[in-house]
C-alpha cells in the first residue's frame, strides 16, 4: 500500500470481517513498549488486543494478533530481528523523540491535541534526518566499534557508545553490560 496515494488504514480484517482499529500513534507506542517488555506472551497479546480493539472479544485471539501486528508494523512484512542490541528504548528515549519532532516537523508530540496516525508517526520517525539525536543515539548503540579508525576517533566513538547506551532492561542485559566493562566480551 502506498501511503500517499491511499486512505491510511482505519480498520483491520480479521476471520473475513473488517474489524476498526486504534489507529493513534499514542497507542503504536504503548504497543511497542507492551511487545518489548518481556511479559508472557499471553499477557501481552491481551494488552496488545486491548489497546487496539478495545472492548471487543475475539474468538480467534492469533488471528487478531496476526491482523494487529500487521497494522503495527504499517503493513510491512515481519522483518527478521538481525540483532540482539536494542536501539531505542521508548520511554528512555522520548524527550529525545519530542524534541527531534519538535525541532525537524514543527510537531509537538506533547501536545494532547496532536494524534497522528500510528503509519505516518512511523514515517516522520524512520524519515529523521541522521543528526536527529535519536538517529545519532542509534546508530551509536548499534554500529560496532570501526577497525581502521585513529586513535581519537576510537576514543570518540567508545565516549559516544557510553553516553547513548541504554539502561539495561532486563538481568541478562546487566550481566552482559557489566562483563564488557571489563572487557569479557563472552558473556
């Protein structure tokens, strides 16, 4: 679908029925910090089902699952996930994302009267330009640390990586970051 040149989706089919969906961006978020934060599945796709169909029951929860993630990932394919290095961080990172949205579109995501749909907040994001500060804070979680670079340049990056990592968000996370610290990078 081409988002410029059809309407945004508003509902979703789900078991042949056109079911209406929650299409704000307020709730896109709260979707993907339900989905990252490591609940059982099964409480999650209750929370997910809910902030999308609120009030609505589904006979066929995994078909509703199906639909909504669909609508959620603004109707692109499930992409495979490359890497285990989490790059954003909701909470953490939203004055970041308020202010690069403030700053690069006019937009003020604070204000209550703002609702964009869940598919355009997703393109104003993924089209941030790569000095926004969470494009710079991702690229810094992600990138590993370059093989051919100076002395400064691997001090700058290594300052940088510090200052733009998350915190941890689970046990493992904490493990893992404490082992690098000392340079145990089997962990």
């Amino acid at each position: 679908m081409n988002i410029l040149a059809s309407p945004l989706p508003t509902a979703v089919d789900i078991g042949g029925a056109r079911v209406p969906i929650v299409t704000g961006h307020r709730t896109g978020i709260q979707v993907a910090r339900t989905i990252e934060s490591g609940l059982p599945s099964a409480h999650s796709l209750g929370l997910v089902l809910g902030m999308y169909f609120p009030g609505i029951e589904f006979i066929d929860s995994g078909a509703a699952l199906d639909a909504a993630m669909g609508f959620f990932r603004c109707g692109k394919p499930k992409k495979k996930r490359r890497s285990r290095v989490r790059s954003l961080d909701w909470d953490h990172d939203a004055p970041v994302i308020m202010a690069d949205f403030r700053r690069e579109y006019g937009i003020d995501l604070s204000d209550p009267a703002v609702t964009l749909h869940w598919w355009v907040f997703m393109a104003y994001f993924d089209a941030l330009t790569a000095d926004s500060g969470i494009k710079q804070a991702m690229y810094y979680r992600t990138a590993p640390r370059p093989k051919d670079a100076g002395k400064e340049a691997l001090r700058h990056f290594d300052r940088m990586k510090r200052a733009y990592a998350l915190p941890p968000k689970t046990e493992a996370e904490a493990i893992a970051r404490e082992a690098a610290k000392w340079g145990d990078t089997d962990v």
